[in-house]
C-alpha cells in the first residue's frame, strides 16, 4: 500500500522535509533573537553555522529526493522554489549574526526590539504555512497567513524609515550611523526572505485550490 502511495505522487516525505527546513528557519531566527536580547552573553556564531548547514543538507536531501522520485506530490519546480526560498532565511540570518558579533563593541546600544518582534511572527507564520501545505485545500487560511505576512513586511518598512530617522538626526555618532544602517537592512532582509517563502507557498496553493 505504501509503495502505490509513493508511486501515485503521495509520499510525504517533501512535506516533512520542508516543514524541517521551515523549523530551521524559525530556529535561526530565534537564535538571533537571543542575541539581540541577551546582551550579557559572549555571543559565537557556532550555533548560527550549525543551523544554517543543518538547513543546506535538508535543501540538499530535497534535490536528491527529486531526483529520484517519479511522482511528486507538488511540481517539482515549486518544491525547489520553496525549498531555496526557505534556505535563504538562515543563511541570511547567519549573514546578520557575523556582522553583529564583530561590531557589537563599536555599535553602542542599539533598539532593535521592533524589528525583532516582527521577525519572530514572520518566521512562525511561514511555520504555519508550510504545514498548511499537506493538505491544499485550506486557501482561505494560507490566504489570511500572507496577508500577514505582508503586513509583517510592510510594518518592519516602516520600522526601517524610523530607523533612518533617527540615524540621520545628527545625535549619533558617524560610525554608529554606518553599523546600524548596515545592521538594519540586514534584519530587514531576514523579513523579506520570509515574505518570498510565503508568497511560494501561496502560489503552490493556488495551483490546487
């Protein structure tokens, strides 16, 4: 019975290895929600590192799976597409941390509590999604979680307009100015990302609706 399931394209294996990819995604994020928030610890980028290679040998297992699967339960163009789409979240995650850790004692404080918060929701809507995607049929609810999504998005634009505000006041120091500026289009990066894969994943839904 399994063996007519996998053959007829309902194996679940692309699901569960895009859902693992997705929680990696989410663990990233909350790593750098750490530590943003914990300023009394050492910050290292090991645990960045291991998440976003984690992440690449689940995107690198999904390649190879559809490779050698006949049927795929989704086009084999969007398993792709969202698989990549997910795998840029921690990577540039990792990309945030590097720089952060090697500026931190140039920086200053820095209120990044905004950012933060809307990060952590983004990350755990396209959690919500990706699960959404076993069973196609829940448009209306994968509908309501892009439109989210984009709120999220346009909510950390207006954050990143604050941001520069206050950057360009002349309260600041120019080298504090440079780093912040650096730091904020990266975090706002990070919420594009998750953007990209929610709209993948709307689209996938589209298709089966």
């Amino acid at each position: 019975m399994n063996t007519w399931r996998k053959l007829l394209g309902h194996d679940d294996k692309f699901f569960d290895l895009l859902e693992a990819s997705a929680v990696e995604a989410q663990s990233s994020v909350a790593l750098l929600v750490e530590l943003l928030r914990d300023s009394t610890k050492c910050p290292t980028m090991d645990a960045f590192v291991q998440t976003r290679r984690k992440d690449k040998r689940i995107t690198e297992q999904i390649t190879e799976e559809l490779c050698k699967t006949f049927v795929t339960p989704l086009e084999r163009e969007d398993i792709e597409e969202l698989s990549f789409a997910l795998y840029k979240i921690p990577k540039m995650a990792e990309k945030f941390s590097e720089k952060f850790i090697l500026c931190r004692d140039s920086l200053g404080p820095v209120n990044f509590a905004r950012q933060v918060t809307l990060l952590e929701q983004a990350a755990e809507t396209i959690v919500q999604m990706v699960r959404q995607l076993r069973d196609r049929k829940h448009l209306d609810a994968v509908k309501e979680q892009n439109t989210r999504m984009h709120y999220l998005e346009g909510e950390a634009d207006k954050q990143m307009i604050e941001n520069i505000r206050d950057l360009y006041s002349g309260r600041h120091e120019p080298l504090k100015v440079i780093i912040a500026m650096d730091l904020y289009e990266t975090l706002e990066k990070i919420i594009d990302r998750c953007r990209d894969a929610g709209n993948v994943i709307f689209q996938i839904v589209l298709k089966y609706s």
